[in-house]
C-alpha cells in the first residue's frame, strides 16, 4: 500500500467508527475487514466495515456472503430470512 493508501484507509475509520454496526445495527465497536486478511483481503478503506465485536468475532475469517447467510450476526432483529420478510410485508 502507498502512503496515500493508508492515509485513506485511517481517514475511512475515522468516518465510521461512530456509524452503527452494517452487521446488526448495534453501536460500532471495531473495524471489520469485509473480505478477510486472512482471504485475501486488503487493508484499504474499501475493504472496511463498522462493526460490533461480537459481530466482528463471529464474522471472524468468514467470508461475507456466507457469513450473512449463515445470520451469525448479533442482532436481536431476527436471521436475515426474517429480516427480508419483514421488509416485504
Ligand atoms: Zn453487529
């Protein structure tokens, strides 16, 4: 990463860091890297998330799709399946 790359990356946690958990709504308590290091993943801003820790250490090296499906998240708004039919009805 170039030098403009991390000050990028440490002005996007700055941004988010107060913004809810994207995972559950809950308040923010880390940084999620989206596709993880261990996957792969870059350490840039576009591969950064608000999280909670319980959804970060649930999350853990799962890959995102799989993760939400699997509704490992901490939320108390039900499993992404409920989640998506309540946005319906
Ligand atoms: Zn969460």
């Amino acid at each position: 990463m170039t030098a403009e790359d991390f000050r990028e990356a440490d002005e996007y946690r700055a941004i988010i860091a107060n913004d809810p958990c994207v995972y559950c709504g809950n308040p923010t308590e880390q940084i999620d890297h989206i596709k993880p290091i261990a996957g792969g993943g870059s350490d840039r801003w576009d591969n950064y998330a608000a999280s909670c820790q319980p959804c970060n250490l649930s999350k853990y090296t799962t890959p995102l799709l799989l993760f939400l499906a699997r509704g490992g998240f901490a939320s108390n708004r039900g499993t992404l399946e409920e989640r998506i039919y309540a946005r319906r009805c």
